[in-house]
C-alpha cells in the first residue's frame, strides 16, 4: 500500500532565506535529507531525543533549544518485578551554551557534528549530555547526580546498520509554522548504566530510537506519538505513529520498518485511549484497511506537568507493549507480539 505523499530522494533546504517554509522541503524521506537551517529567532524549536529500551530498563536523553529557553534531561526507569524511576531535568534560561546544529546530531554522516551539553563534572541539578558520531552508529553519554547523590553515568552506542531506513518527514502548518522530524526505530544499542556502583549491562534486545525535530510552531499544540522496535515474527520491526497535530497538513508522521526496510502511511491512523486512565489498554487503527491493527497495553505511565509560564506541558509518556499486526507495502502481514516501546498523550503550550 503506497501513500500519496510524495517522496523527497535529494537533499533540499527546510527554509527560505527569510526563515518560512520552502515548498520544495514537504515531503518524506527514507534517510534524513533537509537541511534545517531556521534563520530568525522565536518560536523556534530544535531538540535531539534518544530513547534506549531493554527488556527491563528504559533511558532516555534529551537536548532541547526553545530560543528562550533550554532543556536537557536524563530519565531512567527500571521495571519489572520492582519498579524504580529516576529524571534530572537541568533548565537553561536563554539557552546559553546549548546549540543544536541543523543537521542530526551525532550521525554517523560525514558533517554530522557531535552535540555537548552541561559541565564535564556536573553537580546539584545539572547534567552532562554528549552525543557523537562514532564508526557506523551514534555513542550515548550523560552524567548527573541520581537518587541519594548517586552518580548516573551513561555509556550507550547505538547502531545505524548498514541500508538500514528511517522516516523524515515535513508537517506544514503553513508558511510560518512547520515541524521537521527524523524518527529513526530499531536501531540495535548496547553500552551501560551505571548508578552508584550498580552496573547495568545493555546488550541483546536492547534498541535505540531517536526523536530529531526542528520547526517553527503554533503557541499550542497536542498529539499522540507512538513507537516501539524489537524482534517479532521473526523479524526486526520498528513501529513510528503520530496523531492529531498533522490533521489537515496532508502530512503523517506514521511509519512501520521491517528488517530496515520503511513502510510509509500516508493514513491518519485513529487513536482511542482513555483521558481519565492512561494506564488502560490503547487502540491504533488505520480505518478501513488492515495496515496498522494494533492494542498497546501499559504498565507504567510517566507522567509530567510543567508550568513555568511561557512553558506550559502535560504529558503522558506510557510504556508498554504493542499486539496485533501491521501490513508492509508489499503486503506481507506480520503478527507483533508484545513489542516493547511507547505510547504518549501529549498537551503544550511553548
């Protein structure tokens, strides 16, 4: 099942030289292709967002630029038989010293620059972010202080195997407001956490999946992101949907890779959870085909609430896993089974 969107497959400028949207930059890609310089100041967002899963544990780094202000965080969760969860979020008024480039940080392209962030020694509610290029995938590093004044250290590389696709893609609001996103799923990762002197190994059944995003957007917004990657049916399977804020754009941000290879659904996919318990199964469905047949169940809801006026959030992040079945272009169903990943309702104004 092909979509209708069309396909960019050469490199193309995000922008024109006064900073609105270039006609030529709406699109998808199967490889990051835009070059996302913005030029002007306001309402600019830039962010790198990796998230590493294992079977038992979750880490997810975050480096932002808002114009006004920054955020990096580190966030750990460990489940299971016990739960345990940790974030340090280190705000940066104006940003200062926080510059995302305008290609992904810490590709393994040539002129994908690395991205640092925070003082080599952090202490109190500061971290150290790092994210490099390192052979043919992406190394992982952060450091804070964790619960009780534990160190957190993290160490991860994950890996960009060799043909192995993604979904880049333009939302166009209009001329003025537009989101550029390179979600990448099923990535392999390995690497360690370190709390304290507890060492946790990430090895097989670890995956990396990334969040780059770079746009202009309105003062409010809300959306659904879902994505999870992992072995199932005996293949490699990467899940990537969005909802609500690509209605009327003619854009989506919904994908499925099996085995690298991307599926791209031009189909708003029809989200129903529950408001009132985030926690209750989750339904993703492509109406009137059998493309995308899905229930995500949670067990645990990481749920923020910010309002810091100009930065007004609501998010809940639940983690999970994905059942059902997903159909590839060429046709071949493929059962999913207990995917591992996310699903996440999300409220901003920023």
């Amino acid at each position: 099942m092909s979509t209708h969107e069309r396909e960019i497959t050469v490199p193309v400028d995000l922008c024109r030289p006064d900073g609105t949207l270039a006609p030529a930059a709406v699109g998808w890609s199967r490889r990051p292709l835009h070059r996302c310089r913005i030029p002007g100041w306001g309402r600019t967002k830039r962010w790198e967002y990796w998230c590493v899963t294992t079977p038992t544990h979750v880490v997810a780094l975050t480096v932002s630029d808002l114009d006004y202000l920054a955020l990096n965080s580190i966030y750990v969760l460990e489940f299971g038989s016990a739960v345990r969860e940790f974030e340090r979020t280190a705000i940066v008024p104006g940003g200062f010293g926080v510059r995302l480039p305008d290609t992904i940080a810490g590709a393994p392209d040539p002129g994908s620059p690395p991205l640092v962030v925070g003082p080599p020694r952090p202490a109190g509610g500061r971290v150290r972010i790092e994210i490099r290029p390192e052979g043919s995938g992406t190394r992982l590093r952060a450091r804070c202080r964790g619960p009780r004044g534990l160190p957190v250290e993290v160490d991860l590389l994950v890996a960009m195997p060799a043909g192995h696709e993604t979904l880049s893609v333009v939302v166009p609001w209009d001329e003025r407001r537009f989101q550029y996103t390179s979600k990448h799923t099923a990535r392999p990762a390995s690497g360690t956490v370190r709390i304290g002197r507890e060492v946790l190994e990430f090895c097989d059944g670890a995956w990396g999946t990334l969040d780059h995003g770079r746009g202009r957007w309105p003062r409010s917004v809300a959306w659904n992101w879902g994505a999870a990657s992992g072995r199932t049916d005996g293949r490699t399977v990467g899940l990537q949907f969005g909802g609500r804020w690509t209605r009327g754009t003619g854009t989506t941000e919904n994908a499925v890779c099996v085995d690298g290879r991307i599926s791209k659904i031009g189909q708003e996919l029809e989200w129903r959870w529950s408001r009132a318990d985030h926690l209750a199964p989750w339904s993703i469905r492509s109406p009137g085909t059998a493309q995308v047949d899905l229930v995500f169940t949670p067990f645990h809801n990481r749920s923020a609430r910010t309002d810091i006026g100009l930065l007004a959030n609501r998010t809940d992040q639940c983690f999970g896993h994905y059942t059902g079945s997903i159909r590839t272009d060429d046709g071949e169903l493929i059962a999913v089974d207990r995917l591992l990943g996310w699903a996440e309702d999300v409220r901003m104004r920023w």
